[in-house]
C-alpha cells in the first residue's frame, strides 16, 4: 500500500466515522472541491495558483501543473496559503482536525494537481465540478 492509499484511507476513514458512512472518495471529493472547483469558495485551480503564488510559493504550485517533479509542501505552508478558516473548515468536514489534515493535503494535493493537469497548465475550463474532482481521486487511486 502506498503513501497516498495510506493518507487516502485516514481521511476517508474519518470522514466516515463523522458522518456514519461517508467513507468513500465522495466525501473527500465534497471537502476538497471548495479549493479546486470552479464552482468553489476559492475560484478554483486558478484561485489556488494565485494564493500560492501571493504566498511566495508559484514555484511549488507550478511544478506539480508542469511537467516533471512536484516539489514537496509543508503543512506549515499549506495552512499559509489556504489559512487556518479554510483549513478549519476543509477538517471539519473531513471529521478530522486542522493537525492531522495539514500532513496528508501536503502529500495529497501534489499528486492530485499533478493529475488534474496532464499536459502542464490548467484546462482552460478549469475544473468544473467536484464529479470531476471524483473522478480523479478515482484515477490516483486506481493507480496505486
């Protein structure tokens, strides 16, 4: 099992535990899609490349967009970038607190991103809706 799977399965393990049975990627999907979506409280893919970059950070941001290395996250960082409301918010719904999410979005957000952009940059259309975030928890977890 590797890291991801590891990291997958406490988030959703909480997740489950806190709603009586939201323990699949849905919920996790849910959580994650305000940072991601376009149809999310943070502008989406785009929005979250510009608080990454207003944080001193586009070079970590870009690299997991582009093609190559993804350069590693803190949770010391990510909490930076996002904010303790956003993160507070995102663990809440997870059923978690803010400490154990910080850790697996470090390790998370990497590769998702990376997946969310196969060919370097952000889709023009940017990502629509958390069905599409579904669908590439999906695929990371497929690929493990």
């Amino acid at each position: 099992m590797g890291l991801l799977d590891s990291v997958l399965g406490q988030v959703l393990g909480g997740a489950a535990q806190k709603s009586g049975g939201l323990g699949d990627a849905g919920g996790l999907a849910d959580a994650l899609g305000g940072l991601l979506a376009n149809n999310g409280q943070q502008g989406g893919l785009g929005g979250l490349v510009s608080k990454f970059e207003q944080a001193g950070l586009g070079d970590v941001i870009g690299s997991w967009i582009g093609k190559g290395d993804n350069a590693p996250v803190s949770g010391g960082q990510l909490n930076q970038v996002l904010g303790s409301d956003v993160v507070s918010a995102i663990a809440g719904k997870l059923g978690i607190n803010a400490a154990m999410l910080l850790p697996m979005l470090a390790t998370m957000l990497p590769s998702l991103i990376d997946q969310l952009t196969p060919h370097g940059k952000i889709p023009d259309e940017g990502l629509n809706t958390n069905e599409d975030l579904l669908s590439s928890l999906s695929g990371l977890l497929q690929k493990r």
